[in-house]
C-alpha cells in the first residue's frame, strides 16, 4: 500500500492558519504571523521544503491546535512529522532534554532556530511588559546555549 502524497506547502500553510485560528501571542497579535515568520525564517535559512512544512506546524501539537492524533492521520513526509513533534515540548519538560531532542533530529534545528530568532526579535518583545520580556529573553539565550552555536 503506498502512503498517501504530502500536503503541498500552501495546503500544510492553510492547515496551520485554520488549526491556529483565533490564537493570539503574547502580544495580542493574530497566532499565524509567528508561524509566517518561522517559515520564512526556515525558507531564509536554506530550509527545505519538508522544513518549511515543519514550521508552519511547528506549535500545532505543543499548543493543542492539532493533536497528536491528527498530526499523525495528516499527509505529511515522515520527516515533517518528526521535526513537529522533536519541537513538541512536553508539559514539565527539561528544557535540557528538549534541546537534545531537537539536536537528535534531522531537520529540526534549523526550524528551532527561525522559530527562536522570531520570538526573540526586540521588536516583538518590545511590546511586551518588563516582567515577560526580561522572563522570555532569558528563557530563549537558555535555549540557544542548550542548541549550541548556529548552523
């Protein structure tokens, strides 16, 4: 039995947009824009398409727009489903062994790596209260110590 074809990148980027729908960040701003961002981030960074897939998905399970279950039943290269759920942290998770996670999956560290440099951009913080940002900025130079210099 041969599996079914992949999304294509507009069908896994609609998916996203309407699993995400009605999510907001931190900053009040429409959930998507981050997933927009980390995708082009991958897409900058020489990211693959399976990559791209990734980052669009990249939040779906962690923040409970799509479960597990549905990820798993979604067209997607086994690749993509691997890098989404190696960027899946688990709820009381060590933030040590969610980097190795990451660093011990093909693919993954490159979505990471978009996805922290979005979070971490000054801009987004700055519209942040003091408390949070100063909390997520340490939160995310623990993350890059932990994945290592970039690639």
């Amino acid at each position: 039995m041969t599996s079914p074809t992949p999304l294509s990148l507009p069908e896994v980027e609609a998916l996203a947009r309407a699993a995400h729908a009605g999510q907001t960040d931190k900053a009040g701003r429409p959930y998507a824009e981050h997933l927009a961002a980390v995708a082009e981030g991958v897409r900058a960074r020489g990211g693959d398409p399976e990559q791209i897939a990734a980052a669009w998905l990249h939040d779906a399970v962690e923040d409970h727009a799509l479960s597990a279950e549905r990820l798993a039943a979604t067209p997607l290269t086994a690749r993509t489903r691997a890098i989404v759920l190696a960027l899946t942290k688990h709820p009381a998770e060590p933030a040590e062994a969610y980097a190795r996670r990451i660093l011990d999956t093909p693919g993954a560290l490159l979505v990471k790596e978009a996805d922290l440099a979005h979070n971490a951009d000054p801009g987004r913080l700055a519209v942040l209260d003091e408390e949070t940002r100063k909390r997520l900025t340490e939160k995310y130079a623990r993350m890059r110590a932990l994945l290592g210099p970039p690639v």
